[in-house]
C-alpha cells in the first residue's frame, strides 16, 4: 500500500467528499473483502495523479503535433522519401495525442464514477467488477466476464 502525504488526502476529501459513505456501497466479488476507506483513497490518488499527468502531456503534444503540421513542408524538399518521412512521423503524432485523450477521457469517467458512488460497478450488468482487476486497471468499467463477451463480440 502507497502512503497518501496529507495534502492528497485533503485534496481527495475535497474531490470526493461523500467518499467515506461511498467506499461502504462499492461492491465486492464474492471471497473479496469490502472496500476500505484507504483503498479508495489510494486509487483516487493515483487517477488524480494521472490526470494531472497526462494533462501536461496531452498539452505538449498537442503544441509539438501543431509544430509538426505547421511546419510539415519545411525541408522536405523534392524526394518523396522525406514526405513519406514526414507523414508518417505526423500519423504517430496523432496517434500518440489521439491515444493520451482516450486515456484522459477513461480517467476522468473513473474519477465521476467516484464522485456518483458508482465505481466498482461493471457498467453492462450492475455486477462487482472486483477489486484486483480494479486495483490493476483503476479506469476499467466493465467486469472480466464482460469485458471477455464484449471482446468474443466484437472479434
């Protein structure tokens, strides 16, 4: 278990302040213990602390993309090699920026599945998604089984 420092527990207390009378409604897989205060805590912490990371991030590479585009055609010359070059470094720019916002956007939904007590709650059928799938993947909605039916769908 990580320590929380007093100022990410104040902090986590004003993000979530009905998160002591939550944390007793998160459920449980059956042969898991409830959740605890500390628990919750220490996962709010770490996608608070991942927001704020990947914010930064997501601002630098949407300024370094902009760059790149603006500047896609500077150099390049006439070989088509160096225009390849460039889109292809352009194409895995915008990868990695489109990548960082799902991210940023599953963190933010994990964190308001906090704030609503409805976190732990697989989304497609109101069942424990469990706590060490949880605690592994913070931001996952849904529980293994349905996690496994909606990939066997969609394959």
């Amino acid at each position: 278990m990580t320590k929380i420092s007093t100022a990410t527990r104040a902090a986590i207390k004003q993000e979530f302040p009905n998160l002591t009378r939550d944390v007793k409604k998160f459920p449980v897989r059956d042969g898991e213990e409830p959740w605890t205060l500390r628990e919750a805590e220490e996962l709010a912490a770490l996608l608070l602390e991942d927001k704020e990371r990947l914010e930064r991030e997501l601002h630098v590479a949407d300024r370094e993309l902009s760059d790149l585009l603006r500047n896609s055609g500077d150099g390049a010359g006439d070989d088509q090699a160096d225009y390849g070059s460039s889109a292809l470094e352009r194409e895995q720019e915008l990868t990695l920026v489109n990548n960082m916002r799902d991210l940023l956007d599953q963190t933010n939904h994990a964190l308001d599945r906090i704030r609503k007590g409805t976190y732990a709650t697989c989304e497609l059928t109101d069942l424990p998604i469990g706590k060490a799938r949880l605690q592994a993947f913070p931001r996952a909605t849904l529980s293994v089984e349905a996690k496994a039916r909606e990939e066997r769908r969609g394959a």
